[in-house]
C-alpha cells in the first residue's frame, strides 16, 4: 500500500477515535456516567435529625374545650376542673399532671380550656399556654366545631385546618420547645347511640347539647340518620387534619385516633347528660393520655 494511503488511513482512523473519546467523556459529564462530580450533584442533603421526645416533661399546660373542664362529671351543668384527665387533682382520676409531675403538678399544670370552645379559640388558649413555657402542652378540641345547632353550622375543615396550624404557630413562635399531646374528636355518634338508652340523659340533652348530633334523639328515620351520619364524617375529617397537622411538627404527637375509637360506656360517661366523660372516663382519658406521652417511639 502507498505511503500516502497508509499514511491517510491512520489519520481518519486516529480522528474517529478521538470524536469517540470526546463523546463519552461528554456524556459522563452531563451525569450518563458515575463521575463524582455527577454523584455530589444529585445528592440530597441529610434530614435534620427529629429531636429526642421527653416522656417525662416537667411542667403541663392544657388547652381545649368542656372535657377539659370536667364538665358535668360532678354536677349538671358546671365545670369540674378537679377531675379533669389532664390536669385535675382527684386521685380516682389520676391525671396526666398528677402522672407525670406528682407532688409538684399543682405548681406546674395550668388549665386554659373552656367549656364552649371550638378550634377557633384555640389560638388565644394557645398563647397563654405558651407563655408558661410548658414542658407539655395538651390539646383535646373539635368537638363542639361539630356539635352545633345545625350541621350547616359545622366549622369547615378548612377553616379548621387553618386554625389549628395558627395555635400551633402561636406556640412555636413563643415556646418552640414545648411538645404537643393532641387527642383525637371523641365519636359523637357513639355517645348518641350509647346515651339514648338514658331518660334522663335526652331531656338534658333537649337543653340544647350537641343538637347537630343529638336532637330527636329517638328519630332513626332517613333525614335524622342522614344528619347523625353527616357529623361523624366531620369528627373523621377533623382528625385526619389534627393527625397531619401534628405530623408535621416535630415535637407534637397525635393519639393515633385512640379517643375516637374508645368504647364509653355508662360508666364512664356522665349520670346526668350521658354525653361527658364521668369522674370514671376523665380517668380513662388520663389513661389512654399518660400511655401515648411515655411511649417509647
């Protein structure tokens, strides 16, 4: 073969080799390879670790509504905050306090709920709570969003949604360590179905108690079945939005649904409206409470 021919042939040969060097070095360089610099580019940052959860808190605030209270679990139609589950200092009921702080819960619990309160009164008690800079802050609030004069009048879970992330702003803002226990809506069908059996109970209830829920408490018709039923989707949806709005603070904890799901029976629920947790169910939610703050998780 000439020498010019060979001499041509080497070039080409030497050029399609270069264009092939060229193109896979591109290629590795734009991440088709397993370069460093690709590595590091598509690496994602390490979550910030969760801080550690202090099963013991020294210190205990409560916010929510009439079960905080105590409400007619001593008297018809009067607070009780002595038996209440989260701070009360009757030793039948056993309080969350009492559990967690002992012979100091006195000095260190603080009950900011209100007989009445819905969610949108959550934000005030909120930022009095805040202010004692508690160690816990528990949280038992929905159910009289719920139980209106009429389901019309049930708080939108938006709104609801946008109120319970404002309390807990409201916290974060004043008293960012502070952990949060949130319980769940109780199942208000459950306590109709459970207190209808009370004479007694219904005419308390004729007051005017939760009518969205309990009014014509003996109606099983259509249009009454329909409006109980509308309720108890509402308590499902509030406690969905209180377990994802939890979620996403990293020191708070929901009950897991654990309210909602509890079985009151007449023991434990009030011998005069049959609708509020007695002396025997403020214990029971003292219970369920102490067990979802000291678990190891």
């Amino acid at each position: 073969m000439p020498d010019s021919r060979r001499s041509r042939r080497v070039r080409a040969t030497a050029a399609l080799l270069a264009a092939t060097a060229l193109t896979l070095t591109a290629s590795c360089e734009s991440g088709g390879g397993h370069s460093a610099a690709g590595s590091s580019a598509t690496k994602k940052p390490s979550p910030s670790p969760s801080p550690a959860w202090d099963r013991n808190p020294r210190s205990l605030a409560a916010i929510g509504d009439s079960i905080t209270r105590g409400f007619d679990a001593c008297t018809v139609l009067a607070d009780c905050p002595e038996v209440s589950w989260a701070t009360g200092s009757d030793a039948q009921v056993d309080s969350l306090a009492a559990r967690l702080l002992g012979p100091e819960a006195p000095a260190k619990s603080w009950n900011y709920a209100k007989t009445g309160a819905r969610m949108s009164d959550l934000p005030a008690q909120m930022g009095l709570a805040a202010a004692q800079h508690p160690g816990l802050v528990t949280v038992m609030a929905g159910a009289n969003d719920a139980c209106r004069d009429d389901v019309s009048d049930m708080t939108p879970v938006s709104t609801f949604r946008a109120e319970f992330q404002a309390s807990l702003r409201q916290l974060r803002t004043v008293s960012p360590k502070s952990q949060v226990y949130v319980s769940s809506v109780p199942d208000l069908k459950r306590l109709w179905s459970t207190g209808r059996g009370s004479p007694l109970g219904k005419q308390i209830w004729k007051l005017g108690i939760c009518r969205s829920m309990l009014a014509d408490a003996d109606d099983l018709g259509a249009a009454a079945t329909e409006r109980r039923a509308e309720v108890y989707r509402r308590v499902v949806a509030y406690n969905e939005v209180l377990r994802d709005v939890c979620a996403k603070d990293r020191a708070c904890r929901y009950d897991g649904g654990a309210v909602f799901d509890y079985r009151f029976d007449g023991d434990q629920l009030s011998p005069w409206d049959w609708f509020h947790p007695s002396k025997n169910g403020q214990a029971h939610l003292a219970e369920i409470a102490y067990r979802a703050v000291t678990a190891r998780r």
